[in-house]
C-alpha cells in the first residue's frame, strides 16, 4: 500500500511540548474540568476501535483531536476508516486523506511538514457539503489556524461513518485497518461535530476551532455540544479499563472505544 505526501512547506514546528500533568482550566456544571491522562500506543500493536453511528453523506461535520508522535518515519495511522478522513503519519509529515468518493480514491493535504517528535499538536478537519454550491470543500487546522483546503467536485462525498449493509464501520484509531502501519505516540480529547448551538452546521468555524486549541492547553468542549467526545482516560472510565466512554451527546454503548493492548499515560497537552 503505498501514499504520496504532498509537502505543503508549512514548517508547523510549534507545537505544545509533552508535560507529565495537565492544568485544570474551565469546567461546566460546576466541576473543574482537568486534562490528566491521555492514551499511548507503542507502534507495534496497541490500537483501539470505535463506532460512533451514522452520519449522512451530505451532513457537515468537524473532527477534532490531540496527537503526540514519538516517531514520524514509516507511514502510521492515527486515525483511519474507509469513509471518514484519514490521520497519517510519515517521513516527519503529518498528513490528512479525505475520501472523493464511493471508491478508494482519495484527496490528500500535509498539514505539518517537518513534524517535533514528543510534542503536541491540535488537529482538526471540516467538512462542509455544498461549499461552494455543488461540491464539498475540507478544511485543515494545526494549532487553532487553518493551513489549506481541499475542495471537491460533488456534494456526497465522504460517506462518513456509513453503513454496510446495515452494518456500521469500525474506526480504527492507532493503526490502518488490517492489522497494519501502527503509530508510536499519544492520543488526546477526541470529538466529532455535527451540530453546535444556536442551530449552526456541524461544521465548527475558525474561532470556535482556534477556541479548541486554546493556545496548547485543552478545555471544555461542553458548550460545543460534541456529537462524540472521547476524553482519553478523563471521562466515565477515569483512566481504568479497556473502554473509553463516549461523553458526547450520541451517549450509548455501541459509541464507546475499545482499547487494545493500547494503555492510559499521564503525558498530555499543556
């Protein structure tokens, strides 16, 4: 299986340093809101799966996320599923795949090039449908700031968390799906958007994003709304177990995340 990187010459090198505690910033319901664990895999076998239900093919949608590689050599997944858009990793290159369309044809953007190993970064992706009319555009955030776009020809693209036949797709996060091209590093604060307040699409803007990134140091993203929040060790299972609870609106059991061999740390952004 083989990818090309298309270097953007961005030089992202400014990324938070890994810290052993985080700082409590900002809660809601009157409990502080701490960032304390994150989850680590080893690049040998350690991943998790999830599956966080079924989102149309025209809707908008954000994801949002934390990653710490220990390593950026050989190509590595920190997020993939056949229909969502892909986080990898290689040659000391940070790069999203976004799916076209149906087939396994894909658009590829480098959002770090030149990536710090054993630092944080703040990612995130928006997809909106019908922008511009008649076509789909991505848009890529390091750190709070926007780095580029990827606009497509067709509306229905990325069929995200779809289903086959009834069935939805597994996400597989720390490795590609086939038991292949694990990652070596840290994982933190993983939420998807579909909707947020006041009615607005799911597809989060650039203050609310930048808001997100917070400068380095995670908070809240309770007044976002989250369709899926999964605090990595913070949430219900406070930093016990194999499952990761979904602390986003979805809720329920079948939008849980499951570790595998993968373990809760203490290294997180701050």
């Amino acid at each position: 299986m083989s990818h090309s990187v298309i270097s953007l010459g961005l030089g992202l090198g400014g990324g938070k340093s890994a810290t052993s505690s985080g700082a409590p910033s900002g809660g809601g319901g009157g409990t502080p809101f701490a960032n304390t664990k994150s989850v680590t895999f080893d690049g040998v076998d350690d991943y998790a799966t999830f599956t966080p239900g079924t989102i149309a093919a025209t809707d908008d949608y954000t994801l949002s996320m934390w990653l710490n590689g220990r390593s950026f050599s050989a190509l590595a997944f920190a997020l993939s599923d056949p229909y969502l858009a892909c986080l990898s990793l290689q040659s000391g290159n940070v790069f999203f795949q976004t799916r076209t369309t149906s087939s396994y044809s894909y658009g590829t953007k480098t959002v770090i090039t030149g990536a710090s190993v054993d630092t944080w970064y703040h990612l995130a992706v928006v997809k909106q449908a019908n922008v511009p009319s008649g076509s789909t555009t991505f848009t890529y955030y390091v750190n709070g700031s926007s780095v580029g776009t990827n606009v497509h020809g067709t509306v229905a693209e990325t069929f995200a968390f779809g289903k086959a036949n009834g069935t939805p797709f597994l996400m597989q996060l720390g490795r590609y799906s086939g038991n292949a091209f694990y990652i070596n590093g840290l994982i933190d604060e993983l939420a998807i958007f579909t909707s947020i307040p006041s009615g607005r699409s799911g597809a989060l803007d650039a203050t609310a994003i930048s808001g997100i990134w917070g400068g380095g140091t995670p908070s809240s993203l309770s007044t976002l709304a989250p369709r899926n929040w999964y605090r990595m060790g913070d949430g219900d299972e406070a930093g016990s177990g194999t499952t990761v609870y979904d602390m986003g609106s979805a809720g329920g059991g079948t939008t849980d995340m499951t570790l595998e061999n993968a373990v809760y740390s203490t290294d997180v952004p701050s």
